[in-house]
C-alpha cells in the first residue's frame, strides 16, 4: 500500500513540468522538421523539361521562381499546382524557354524561412540533446544523493486523504477492541475536554495480537474515524546495517508527526526494535537499543499539547522491553483475539461482500469449520474462493470452491501430480485410517471431519479432525487423545508391516506429538511429577542470549522433562495400540474403503466406524 509523503508530491510535480518541458522540445523540433520541408509538399513534382516543353505550347499560365524552386500553375488554376528545380545558376531561359512563350514568370527573392528552420534545427538537436543528457545524469546523481541523505529520514507512510479511508464500520468483530480504541479517538477528536479536567491524554498504545488479526486495520480505523493523518511505520524499517540510523529515522518520524499533529503514529512489529535489551552483544543488539532509547526519549518529550498517539503492534507483548510498557509510554495495552465464531462469519461476509456467491455458499458452515484462522486467514480463503472459481470459467462461487479454498488454505493444494506406487498408496492408506479410527473412538477428541490420501501441500495424506464449537482451553484428557490418535498412523502401519516395516510417512506425526508433548510439560504444568511449574526459557532475548545464558532450571529438571515427555508419549502410543487392534475389522475396512474413493467425508467415514469400541484399557477416565 504506497502512500504519500509531502516530499513525494513535490517530487511528483518537478516530475510533470520536466515530462512537460520535454515533449514541449519533441513537439517543437516536430514542428520544426516539419515546416522546413512542408511548403511545396502537396505539389507534384514534374520534370524540368516537361514544364518548359509545356510552358513553350502555351499551357502554362505562371511559373513562381524562387532560387532553384519552380511553382507551377498551369492554364486554367489559380494556384500552382506542380512544382520542379532547375539547374542551380542557369535561368529557365537557358533550359530551354522561348523568349515569347505566353508564360509569366514571376523571380521571388529566395526563402530564408526553410533554410533558416534547417540552420536552427541543426544547431539545436546536438544542444537540447547534450541538455536532456545532463538533466538525466544529474538527476541520477541527485538521487543518490538524496538516497545518502535520506538514510536516517523515515520510510514512514503518510495515509492522507487521498487514502481510502478505513473506519470501525469496516472491520467485522474485535468489539472490545473497538470499545477500547474509541477512547483513544475521542481523545484525537476532543483534546480540549481531557484537557480541561486536567487528564493527560495518553502517548501511546499498544495492540497485541496474532498476526492478521487486524491490528493495521484496526490502527487505520482509529485516524479514519478521528479523521487525522495515519503514519505508518514497521519496526524493522528502523534497523538499517548502519548504526545510529534507527535513532535518526525515529526523530525524522516523530518530528514529522508533530508537524502533522494531532495525528497517528503506527509503529507494526514494534518487538523488532523493542524488545528487552541487556546483553549488549554485537552491532545489530546495539542498534536496536539505540532504536529503542530513541523512541522513549522522543515520547517523553511529547508535551501536554503534542496531540500524537503513537499506536504500536506486536503479538509478543511478553518480550518487550519493560521500559516501553512504563506509564507514560505505551502504558495502555488493547487486545486483539482470535476471531470466534460469529466474528468470523462477519469477517467472511466482508470479505465475500463484493464477490458473487451462488445459494449454496453457506458461510456459517464455513465459520464453524475455521476455529483458529485469523482474519487475514479468512481473507485469504474468500480470495482463493473466487480465483478457483475464475479459473473454472464460474459465473458465481459455490460452494464446492469455498471447501476447495479453506483446504488449500488449511493444508495447502492438492498435488495430485506427485507419484505414489500401489504399496504406498495403501500404507498410507491404513496411516490414515490409524488416525481416523484412534481419533474416532477416544472421547476426548474432536470428531473426524475429513480423510483423504490424496497428497496435500507436503503430506501424503490427511486426517482431518474439526472441533464441533470453538473452544478457548484444552485438558489434560483432549491432549492425551490428540496424542494418541497423532500416533494412531504409526501404530497402524506398525500393526500391518511389522515392527521394521514403518516408514518416514509419521515424520511430521511424531514431531507433532512431541511438541505437543513438550508444551504441555513445559509450558502448561501438565507433567505427572512436574505438575503445576512452568519451565519456560524464551526470555525474547537473540539466539545469542540463549546460548549464554542458563537455562531456569537443573540439568536434574531438564532430566525429568525429558522423562515426561517420553512417557507420554509412550503411553499415546500403547492407548493407540490397544483402540487399533481392539477395531482391527475396521482398519482394513476404512483402509479399503480410502484406497476405492481416496476421500471421505464425515458421514461415510462415521458410517464405516460404526460399531468401534473404546477398550478398557485405553480409558483414561469413567
Ligand atoms: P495485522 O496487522 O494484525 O497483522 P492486518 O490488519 O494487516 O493484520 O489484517 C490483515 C488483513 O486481514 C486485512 O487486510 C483484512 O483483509 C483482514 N482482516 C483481519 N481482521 C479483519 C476484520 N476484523 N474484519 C475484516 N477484515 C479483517
């Protein structure tokens, strides 16, 4: 999205009177070739002897002379109507022209005109192209200059007027958001008020939020509605090779918005210049705390009449550097969540608001299906939508497209290309139908919503588990389960090939798991002997800071980490073991049933699994 800054519209109107001067030059030189070879051009060229044989029988009426030139007007015209050269020196009488011919002969002074125009266009070609060649060089350098000077300006864009503009209205959801931004509006609209109760009106504001849950738009909609200008910046413009390049582009910027004020200032991915120093480790740690210091200092300086919020985003609020967050700085935090279920029905009707959709489309359905997806996620599926139906030759979406889009989104493309022999096509097969019966039969997993053994993206397969309604938290119970059925493929091809006849197909599976695994020890406290600790070890530092730094926890701890992690992930598996040869009919059944259509749905998949029994064993709970 180009904006404009005032520097560019200066630019743009040099630009137009030099594009300007330069066609004015073409046209004149035009002109100018033109006039000087124009004036006997409609004539017909006769030869010289033809009109002095003509001249002599009395069909020519005049003869204009004029140097060389001749201009003649035969009997019966009133303007001359052929033209010829004699031979440059001699008269027409030495050609050949009876001394009593009834012609008139009329000698003109010779024209200067056309041999003035040639002298001037030959004499001003060489000297306008030398110019065009010295503007053309000296702009060039000019640029470089300006490059070398504007290195420390800001590539912050200035979304004027001109710019469409965005408002609340535009963006579907995030109501809280909104309630809390609308706060920061009236202050932008209204300073006089807070001002006069003597209330600070606060600098800055952060919005925390995964990505493309629409912090940008949402920042956008807060200058629309306020109707100021709308700077926009992203943190790792700031950071340049050079040092001290970021400072001087942070004062650049802020001294521009104060020019601008009351306005907005929008600073994305603030934690790439923002976050907690320390270390002070190699150039690039010190350029960006330089950065930082910078951006504290130019907001401490905003004085009570500064009307300049500066809005920032991030979606790791946890590794910003403390200084940022103190009052006074950006002391207000708004939060953006993922959209529910309702919201991203909103969000799809927006997005699908100016695309023709058939009856079919149901974007409830759709919105229910994409718990997790973020805005710019949905966006991107009502986008997919309608490029797949454009390439059907569709009048209108349906809903066979909006399916194919979310796919492609969730899991990427089909790749029906890649070649798979008969034995592959069944192992993975049966891998798939592990997952979907594991998943199927355990009580605490979502229900399967899609198999298929067509390759997608950069599996072989997929399962496709769908929770019924959005969820916000997960158990200790629907954890084990999506481990056990994430396991379910192994075991599977396990129970058909043998011990040793198990392929890398469960690559992606076992990392999955383990990562699972891992976070829920870790992170959420879920360990047996660990239970309610949380080892978490990214501090935001660099890779550096990591790699100095100690872990917070004993290499005893890390041991028991490990443990639990592993028997975990070992009892997923027996759990696996146990549902899959407990339901061994219905392994080859649903593996048959995928090899025959390659994708099943729902209802054909709940049909075959009909008659599945949890084993006692692989309970976890009554
Ligand atoms: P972020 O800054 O949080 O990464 P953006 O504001 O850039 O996200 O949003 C990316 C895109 O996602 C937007 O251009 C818009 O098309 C879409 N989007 C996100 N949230 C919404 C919403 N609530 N309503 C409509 N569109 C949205």
């Amino acid at each position: 999205m180009a904006g404009k800054t005032p520097k560019n519209t200066k630019k743009g109107v040099g630009q137009v009177a030099r594009l300007g001067l330069f066609w004015a030059i073409i046209v004149f030189l035009g002109l100018a070739v033109y006039a000087a070879l124009s004036p006997n051009s409609n004539l017909k060229n006769v030869a010289l002897t033809d009109v002095v044989r003509r001249a002599n029988a009395g069909e020519i009426a005049k003869i204009d002379i004029q140097g060389n030139d001749l201009k003649i007007t035969p009997k019966g015209q009133k303007q001359p109507t052929e033209k010829s050269v004699k031979e440059s020196g001699s008269t027409i009488y030495e050609q050949g022209l009876n001394k009593d011919a009834k012609v008139e002969i009329n000698v003109l002074p010779p024209s200067q005109t056309g041999e003035v125009l040639w002298s001037l266009t030959v004499t001003i070609v060489p000297v306008v192209i030398i110019v065009i060649f010295f503007m053309f060089m000296m702009r060039q350098a000019q640029g470089q200059n300006n490059q070398a000077m504007g290195f420390g300006k800001s590539k912050a864009r200035l979304y004027g007027e001109d710019k469409e503009k965005i408002v609340f209205e535009d963006i579907a959801g995030n109501d809280n958001a909104k309630q809390d931004l609308q706060e920061v509006v009236d202050f932008l609209k209204h300073p006089k008020k807070y001002k006069e109760l003597g209330a600070k009106i606060p600098k800055g504001v952060l919005l925390v939020g995964n990505p493309g849950t629409g912090k940008t738009m949402l920042a956008r909609a807060v200058a629309g509605e306020a109707g100021v200008p709308f700077f926009s910046i992203s943190g790792s413009e700031f950071v340049e090779m050079f040092v001290g390049v970021g400072a001087s582009r942070v004062r650049d910027l802020f001294s521009k918005a104060k020019k601008n004020a009351p306005c907005i200032i929008f600073i994305d991915e603030i934690d790439a210049v923002g976050r907690k120093r320390g270390s002070g480790m190699g150039g690039g740690h010190d350029e960006r705390e330089q950065t930082l210091n910078q951006i504290l200092v130019e907001m401490d300086g905003f004085d009570g009449d500064t009307n300049v919020i500066v809005l920032a985003a991030t979606n790791r609020a946890d590794v910003l550097d403390p200084a940022l967050l103190r009052p006074g700085r950006f002391d207000r935090r708004v939060t953006i969540t993922l959209p529910e279920r309702k919201d991203r029905e909103a969000i799809l009707k927006v997005h699908f608001k100016k695309k023709p959709t058939d009856e079919t489309v149901d974007l409830d359905k759709l919105a229910a299906k994409t718990a997790g997806s973020s805005g710019a996620d949905l966006a991107n599926i009502a986008n997919e939508a309608a490029i797949i139906a454009a390439r059907r030759n569709k009048k209108k979406i349906t809903n066979e497209e909006l399916t194919e889009a979310f796919e492609r989104v969730a899991i990427g493309p089909e790749r029906k290309a890649k070649v798979m022999n008969d034995h592959e096509k069944e192992l993975t097969a049966y891998h798939e139908a592990g997952h979907a019966i594991v998943g199927h039969v355990l009580p605490d997993s979502d229900p399967v919503h899609k198999v298929t053994i067509i390759p997608r993206g950069g599996t072989g397969g997929v399962t496709w588990f769908l929770p019924p309604e959005d969820k916000s938290y997960t158990n200790v119970y629907e954890f084990k389960d999506i481990l056990a059925r994430a396991m379910g493929g192994r075991i599977a091809e396990q129970i058909i090939y043998g011990d040793d006849g198990i392929t890398t197909g469960a690559g992606s599976d076992l990392r999955k798991a383990t990562e699972i695994a891992r976070d829920m020890i870790i992170e959420q406290g879920m360990g047996k002997g660990l239970r309610d600790q949380v080892f978490h070890e990214d501090n935001g530092g660099l890779m550096f800071d990591k790699m100095t730094r100690e872990r917070p926890y004993s290499d005893e701890t890390a041991k028991l980490i490990d443990q639990e992690v592993s028997q975990l992930i070992t009892e997923a598996k027996q759990r696996a073991m146990l549902v899959l040869k407990a339901n061994r009919p219905f392994l080859d059944k649903l593996a048959e049933a995928l090899l025959k259509d390659e994708t099943l749905e729902e209802a054909a998949v709940d049909e075959i699994l009909s008659g599945t029994k949890l084993p006692k064993e692989a309970k976890l709970h009554a």
